[in-house]
C-alpha cells in the first residue's frame, strides 16, 4: 500500500506572506496560550470570518469566532472578536487532565446548505475526530464523534487510532465503486504505545511505512439526505498520500479543504520534519512544520497527480520560528477575496497569519 509519488509533476502554484492577522489578546484568559489554527467561512452576512482556535491555560482549547478586517489594499489586515462557539462542554472532549476542542477545519458545501466543521475532540482517549454542521457559522450542532466503518482487506479498525487533520470536500465525489459521496481526507497515526504501554504501532494490511499518512473515506450522498446525522459513518478507507521528501520526512497532514483548479483538486497540506520527543501529542521542540500542496484528480480524489518537492512556505519569520511550538507553519483554511486567494496558517502555534496563493 505504500507508493511514490516522486516523479509526478509539481504544484504550479506559490504562497507569499502578506502578515499576521491575530495575536493573543492580553488579559484573556481563553488565549493565554495562544490563538492558532483557525477554520473559516462566510456567513449569512457575506462577510468573512475566521474559527480559530483558542487555547487557555492548561492546554483547553476552545473554537472562536472574529470577522476578517480587509485593508483597502483587500488583503486581511485583522480581526474583530465574536466570543466562543464551539467548547469542550461534552464528556467525551475532556479527559481528566485533558479538554478541548481543537483545529477546526469548516466546509461550506452548498448542496447541503451548510458549513460542515471537522475538528479534534480531546478527550479521555486522545485526540479523535468529530463534526459538527451550522448555517450561520455561530451555532454549531454537533454530530458526535466519527465512526470508521470496518474494512476487512485493511485487518484493522481505524477507530483504535487517533486521527487529525481531517476536512470535507465541499461538493459530492464518487467513491471507489462510482457511488456519489461525501469525502473526507484525515491522518490516522498508528502508535497505540500512548494508550498501553508497550503496545506500540499497529499498521494496517499491505501498509510497511509507519509514518502518519493522507488518507480519504466516504459516505454516501444518498444516507446523508436521508438523515444528516450519518455524515459520521465513513466507509471505503484509502490511502491516499505518504511522505516522500526531506521537508516531510516524519508525517504529512491535510489542511484546508480542497479547492477546485484546473487541473484537479488543490490541497495544501503540512509536512514535518525534526526530530520527535516523547509522546506526538506532547508540545515538540525539534520539529519544523512546513506548508506544501498537492492536485488530487478530479474524478478520483484518491489520486496524486500533482505535488510539490518543497515548501511553498517554511518558518522564516520570528512569529513563525519562536512560540510554544518553535518553527511551525501550519495552513488550516483558504479563501477568495476578490478575485484573490489567501491561506490562513497557523505560527509557532501562537499566532495566525495569511499567505496569498498565486500561480507560479
């Protein structure tokens, strides 16, 4: 199940900062720990807003809200604060000496109506992934956490794993057997050692590299009209992309959710290289996270067509290169403003910023 990727073309495309956007605000205590990571979306108002994520002491993260200011210039030049939406109210987001709602990614797909958000529940076993759906991007149902159906040729369950990075399509694609469905792209990691000790990693049938991974399910459309709720029963898992070079050497994971271009579907993703210490859900010190992307084909988004073979972006700047994590560039949402895109990214895991995507 491994494959190499490394002859096919690269991304034509490049990303140049254009500065940070939102930085912690003194004297709140939802942000003592940083503002990172943010989800976006217009609401009803045509505006644009960032979800980012808000991290308190302790490590509690909570999902917020704060309207994009764009400049004259219409590049974004910051934020207006709208308070919490999203917090790890539930039993199954906190843990004992854990909580939190983190990385949100959100999806508007116009078929359902709706902002479809992703993110990461951590609670008593970790980080696992759940959605939750809104119309107005304030009020936010959850829809509980995510199922993976079990498939037999892959001898493994994939609800043993913690998983991360996970954001939906925004319109129906077909599934391996031609079925239209709703995708999801998310990184299984397969290190149980965190969980019992010496247990460690368990990898699915026909898979001999261990490092964290892209991998796609589905749902159908079909089970989706019927009743929203079964967006959480994913099923006809793939792999879908490995590391392949130096600046993603110890995992790759997904980031905003694709985009339509002419050649297929763009995603930009993060790579890590560095060294790991302890446990991967620990702060790291040795890392260096990276912003890449790849074309995933049209017609089956399981396929690699396009990638790039080094950073469009890499910690450069002291926001990026100094935080709680050192050397992070973590790009979490993407959006058009005007006839312009931007990335939103997170920075060291303390600040956000955005970068504009231009053909190369």
């Amino acid at each position: 199940m491994t494959s190499s990727t490394s002859a096919l073309p690269t991304v034509p495309f490049t990303l140049t900062r254009a500065g940070v956007i939102m930085t912690p605000e003194d004297g709140n205590e939802f942000e003592a720990e940083g503002v990172l990571n943010p989800a976006s979306g217009r609401g009803p108002d045509g505006e644009l807003y960032l979800l980012p994520r808000l991290v308190a002491k302790g490590n509690v993260s909570r999902v917020g809200l704060a309207k994009v200011i764009i400049g004259d210039d219409g590049v974004p030049s910051g934020v207006e604060r709208q308070g919490v939406v999203l917090a790890p109210d539930e039993g199954w987001e906190r843990g004992l000496n854990n909580a939190g709602t983190e990385d949100p990614r959100v999806t508007w797909v116009p078929s359902l109506g709706r902002h479809l958000m992703t993110y990461v529940a951590y609670g008593p076993l970790g980080p696992r992934l759940a959605f939750a759906h809104s119309e107005d991007l304030r009020t936010w149902d959850r829809l509980g956490p995510c199922h993976f159906e079990y498939q037999a040729d892959l001898s493994m369950d994939l609800n043993l794993f913690a998983n991360k990075d996970a954001v939906f399509f925004p319109e129906p694609v077909n599934d391996p057997d031609g079925v239209p469905s709703y995708a999801l792209l998310h990184r299984p990691m397969w290190d149980l050692g965190w969980i019992r000790e010496g247990e460690g990693e368990h990898l699915p049938a026909g898979l001999d590299d261990n490092r964290p991974g892209i991998w796609i399910s589905y749902v159908a459309v079909a089970d989706v009209e019927k009743d929203i709720r079964n967006l959480v029963h994913m099923r006809k898992h793939k792999l879908v992309a490995l590391s392949e070079f130096p600046f993603e050497e110890l995992k790759i994971g997904g980031g905003p959710a694709p985009i339509r271009v002419d050649e297929g579907w763009l995603l930009i993703y993060h790579g890590v290289s560095g060294s790991m210490e302890k446990s991967a859900f620990d702060h790291q010190q040795n890392v260096n996270y990276t912003a890449a992307a790849m074309i995933l084909d049209s017609d089956d988004p399981s396929i690699v067509i396009a990638r790039s073979d080094k950073p469009l972006l890499a910690p450069e700047t002291e926001d990026e290169i100094s935080g709680i994590v050192p050397n992070v560039v973590f790009p979490t949402a993407i959006e058009k403003i005007g006839e312009q895109l931007f990335v939103f990214y997170g920075m060291a895991d303390s600040k956000i910023g955005v970068a504009r995507l231009d053909r190369a």
